[in-house]
C-alpha cells in the first residue's frame, strides 16, 4: 500500500510537470503566427514645431552631466547622520593561563575569560560641528547642481536660438531665391524685345547661382545646429528637428544695477561658493576642537575558576602632546582653506558682474538693430525694391540697381533674424546669471511686421 502511495504521488508530479511543458510548447508553435500578424511598430511622431520649454525641459530630464551632481548630492545627503555618529563600539574577547582558547587553568586565581566593551565619545561639540560641514558640502553640491541645470538651461536656449536663425534665414534666402528667379525670367523677356542686355540675363543667373551657393552654407550649419539640439536631449546627431517655433521679441524689465543685485544674491557659483565659505568657518572651529581630549569607556567582565567573577571599568582621554605638529597645523590649514573659498568668492562676484555687462551690451545692441530692421531698413528696402522692379519694367531703372536693392533687402533680412536670436541668447545668459526672469510685457510683434512687409516683395 505504501509503494502504490508514493507510486500514485509519483504519477501526479509527472503530470503536474508535463501540463506547463505541453502548453509552452502549444504556445511556442503559435508564436511565429502572433509574429506575423503583429502590426509594425509606429514610428514616434514628430511635432509641427520645435517648442523652447519642451526642449529645456526633456535636456534637464536627460542631460548626464545633471543628473550625475544631482546623484552626488543626494549621496552628500546620506554623509551628514554618519558625520553625526559615534564611532562604533568595540567589543573584545579573551582569557589567560591556558592555551586553550576561551578556557581557564583550574587552580590557578589569576586565569580567566572575559569580554569588554569599548566607546569613544568625542569632545562635547565635535560631532555636531562633523554634521554641520557634512550638511554645507551636500548644500554646496546642491548649488553645484544648480550650476549646471543654468548652464545647460541656457545653452539649450542657445542652440535653439541659432537652429531658428538658420531656419529662418533658409525660408528668406528660399523666398528671395524663388524671387530672383521671376526677375531673371524679367531680364530675359526684356532682352528678347531689346530693351535689356545679355549682360542683365547673366548677372541675374550668376545671382542665383550665390544664393544656391548661400543655401549650401545655412543647410549644413543648419545640420550642426541640429546635431547640437540632438546631443543635448540624447539623441542621435541625424534625428530629424521639426522648424523651431517662432520667436517673440521681448523687453528686458530691469536696469543693468537691478540685474547686479540679483546675480548678487542669485547667482548659482556664488551662493555654492558661500556654502564653501561656511563649511570652512566650521572646519576651523573643528579644528580648535580637536585640542580637546576625547573620552573612552570600557566595560570589563572576568569569569574566573577558582574566584569568584569580576567586573570593572576603563576610564580614557587622549592627550594633544603632538599639538605643534598636529593640532596648531590643523588650524593653519582650515584657515588657509578659509581664505582661499572667500578669494573664490571674491573673484566669481567679479567674473559675474563683468558677464552680466557684457551680455547687457549685446542685448542692448541686438535690441536696437532688430527695431531698426523691422520699423525702418527692411520696409524701406523692400519698397525700394518694389520700386526698382516696376522702374526697371519700363526701362527707367538698369538692372544693376535693381539687383543692388534686392542683395540689400535679402542682407537687411537675415541680419534680423541674426539680431533677434543673439538678443534673446544674451537674454538666456543673464537668467541663467540672475536667477530670475527679466523679460517683462512682449515687445510689439517685430516679427508678424516684418513678415507683412515681405509679402510687398513676394
């Protein structure tokens, strides 16, 4: 009975174990049919356009330079309760008088076994000056991080920047391009009823042939402008872009003092660099600490055969006779230390207000030429050269001037969207300096005027 027991239990595990086999084997030679069937995964769309907060936010997501400050940090954190610790108690075994380990000579008073534990307490303050430089290096950390989320905040904004000024000024070179094509194909209608030279026709043709050769140039920058985007959000350098979103051009609310004193108080380095400042008054009041003895204890238990067992206690400091070459030199350090982050200190406030400067003279200088393009030199080259077109129609005007207006109008055009983008760079810069936003109500629509009065040439 008990060997068909166990021959009936034996039979059950079989068929336990043959049912998953057989139905993974079912399933197996199903597989390639689901394989087959399956619809092809869809490739991830690409927007209509290339949105700046979109942008900075998946760089910041993804960028490894920040998340890897953002990972020490975050392990400076966990540094501080153990900077705050005792240091671990020492526990300790062993006895005398018999080679035996753990045993006692019987006869013999003075054999024992015994276990002692041991703690070292440091001077009273010592530990909560250790967590209080531990917390300054994980706030110093945490601004170092805050460092590197501007920088890269801003040289995505950048690059974003100068991929829209490439795109823009393929689209005008584009339109004009098509626009020269109309005026060649003028010269050639007027060189066939007499009233142009061959010399019109060929210089209309040499024109376009630069402006092909100016394409070249702006698509392959274009195609670097790209890759830097792409690089920035991890992704592969031929990773297609949709066109960049239009720019609105904006006013800078605050005066180049009110920007000083923001950057002052704001600006990421220099807050790390007090951080560093006040880890180092810390350390040198450690430092003036360690003249002070520290305090051990030990707790003793002796078994012994003969006697009965014993307890007893240890009493220990530590004394600074070495302070000359130790102690004294150990405060000279963190003061030196000291001195060095408030030079630091010093020079970034300095390094600061000089970019702060130099990037205000660009905004400054950008924001000029970009209203003297838009309200006066672009729409008065373009009504120069609708001119010029209709003069040259009735023979009043040579083609020399005609193609002079056009080369004007085209140069006029892409120098806006090249001011545009370098204001809002040195824009980007000193948000990243100040800490804050300094663009206030959107300037008139520079960019909606300008593109209606290119509709006159089209």
């Amino acid at each position: 009975m008990k060997r068909f027991g166990i021959f009936r239990i034996g039979l059950w595990l079989v068929v336990l174990l043959f049912i998953p086999v057989s139905v993974w084997s079912q399933n197996a030679l199903k597989s390639p049919a689901v394989t087959l069937d399956a619809p092809a995964p869809k490739q991830p769309s690409v927007p209509k356009s290339l949105v700046l907060d979109d942008l900075v936010r998946e760089a910041l997501e993804k960028n490894p330079e920040a998340q890897s400050v953002l990972h020490a940090v975050r392990a400076l954190e966990r540094r501080v309760p153990q900077a705050k610790a005792l240091p671990d108690p020492v526990v300790s075994v062993g006895w005398a008088g018999n080679p035996a380990p753990f045993s006692t000579m019987s006869g013999d008073p003075s054999s024992y076994r015994g276990v002692t534990v041991s703690e070292q307490f440091p001077y009273p303050g010592k530990l909560k000056l250790q967590g209080a430089i531990a917390s300054e290096n994980a706030d110093a950390a945490q601004a170092d991080y805050e460092v590197v989320r501007r920088r890269v905040t801003a040289e995505v904004k950048a690059a974003f920047y100068e991929y829209f000024y490439f795109d823009k000024a393929i689209q005008t070179t584009t339109r004009n391009k098509d626009l020269l094509e109309k005026l060649s194909k003028i010269a050639e209608a007027q060189y066939r009823v007499g009233k142009a030279t061959q010399q019109d026709v060929l210089r209309s043709q040499v024109e376009i042939s630069l402006l092909l050769e100016k394409l070249t140039v702006l698509e392959q920058q274009k195609a670097t402008a790209q890759a830097r985007i792409n690089v920035y959000l991890l992704r592969a350098p031929e990773s297609p872009l949709p066109p960049a979103a239009d720019v609105e051009p904006t006013t800078i609310r605050y005066s180049l003092n009110e920007l000083y004193a923001f950057a002052a108080n704001n600006d990421a380095a220099v807050l790390r660099d007090q951080r560093i400042i006040d880890r180092g008054r810390l350390s040198v009041a450690l430092a003036q600490k360690q003249y002070r003895p520290d305090i051990g204890v030990a707790y003793m238990y002796q078994q012994r055969t003969a006697q009965e067992d014993m307890n007893g206690a240890i009493f220990s400091v530590n004394i600074p006779i070495f302070y000359r070459s130790k102690q004294r030199q150990g405060v000279a350090e963190a003061s030196e230390d000291l001195i060095s982050a408030e030079k630091l200190h010093d020079n970034r406030q300095n390094e600061v207000r000089f970019e702060l400067k130099q990037q205000y003279l660009v905004a400054q200088a950008a924001e000029r030429l970009v209203n003297l393009y838009s309200r006066g030199v672009v729409p008065q080259s373009s009504l120069a050269l609708e001119s010029s077109m209709a003069s040259y129609q009735v023979g009043k005007v040579d083609f020399l001037s005609l193609i002079a207006n056009f080369t004007t109008l085209l140069d006029y055009e892409t120098d806006y969207y090249r001011q545009l983008a370098d204001y809002q760079t040195a824009i980007a810069r000193m948000e990243s300096l100040t800490g804050t936003g300094i663009v206030g109500t959107p300037a008139p629509n520079l960019a909606t005027d300008i593109s209606q009065t290119l509709q006159v040439t089209k």
